[in-house]
C-alpha cells in the first residue's frame, strides 16, 4: 500500500493552524477576563495573558474560579475552556483548512 501526502497543501494547513492559534489565546484571554466578576476591579486588572498562560495574579483568584461570586458562580476556568471547544476550535479549523 502507498500514501501520498501533498505537503504542499499539509504545510499550508500547519501554517494557518499556527496564525490562528494565536488568536485564540487572545480570544480566550478576552473571555476569561469577561467571566472574571468585578467589583473594584482589581481581579480583571490583575489578570494577564503571559506567553501561553493566562495569569490571574491576585490572592483569591482560586476561590473566585470556584465560585465564590455570585457574578461568575461557575468560575472562569471552565466556561472559558467551553467557550474554546464550542466557538474557537472550530473557527480554528475553518480558518486553517480555508488558509485564511
């Protein structure tokens, strides 16, 4: 049995996957921050995307991605994580198939 791979076409795939990788974290980091409750503003504020992290950088960050607001009773975390898997992969994957 032969496979022939167009690796024309598979790095222009890699490569349009790689751009619109970067735009998630950007999206993500966007949403993340939305979901993040504010009263004085100090945890949006604190809060940075750094290399491929988000970084929530004040003490309660933990307690808040639990719960503990009443203004994001499901956290940050995990309706951030939904929000890629139902809206940004497959705008990913639309965009590197499309080689936009």
């Amino acid at each position: 049995m032969e496979i022939k791979v167009d690796t024309k076409a598979l790095s222009k795939l890699l490569n349009g996957a790689g751009k619109a990788s970067e735009q998630v974290k950007v999206d993500a980091y966007e949403y993340f921050k939305q979901q993040t409750p504010k009263r004085s503003g100090n945890a949006r504020n604190r809060t940075r995307l750094q290399n491929d992290s988000i970084v929530a950088d004040y003490a309660y960050s933990q307690r808040l991605n639990e719960g503990w607001s009443k203004q994001a009773p499901n956290g940050m975390v995990d309706p951030t994580i939904e929000h890629i898997e139902k809206t940004l992969l497959p705008r990913v994957l639309r965009r590197a198939t499309n080689g936009q």
